[in-house]
C-alpha cells in the first residue's frame, strides 16, 4: 500500500487576526465560581480565627476584640 504524504503550504494572511474562543457552559462556569467563593470564605475564615486564637495566647484583648468584629461577618445565626 503506498503510503500518503500531508505537505503544508504556509502563506501570509492578510485580514484581520481571527481569535477562537471556546465557550464553557454557564453551569460549568458557575459551579466552578460558587466553589472558589466558598474555598476563598473557608481559607480567610479559618485565617480569622488563627489570629483570634493567637490573640487569646498572647492574652491581646484589643486585637481580640478587633478580629472578633470581623468575625462576626462569617457567623449567620
């Protein structure tokens, strides 16, 4: 069997520059936010309460007082 060859021809296109984008469904792009969001909410929350930890050790009631403020922005009860 003879076997086939591809031979390219490269030429200079003179229009304008086509991008092509491939588009995601937008139930793939917003299950994809609403997890970084909640990985985001679960990384800065435990980072809240590291500092308030760190502040009952070092017995720092201004800062205590301070970061359980912002806390209080994590808590919904």
């Amino acid at each position: 069997m003879k076997q086939q060859k591809v031979i390219y021809n490269f030429r200079r296109y003179a229009g304008t520059e086509l991008y092509a984008r491939k588009e995601i469904p937008y139930e793939f792009g917003l299950n994809a936010q609403l997890m970084l969001d909640e990985i985001c909410f679960n990384w800065n929350k435990q980072k809240i309460l590291d500092k308030i930890h760190y502040s009952i050790e070092t017995d720092n009631k201004d800062e205590f007082l301070k970061y359980s403020q912002v806390y209080m922005d994590y808590v919904w009860e």
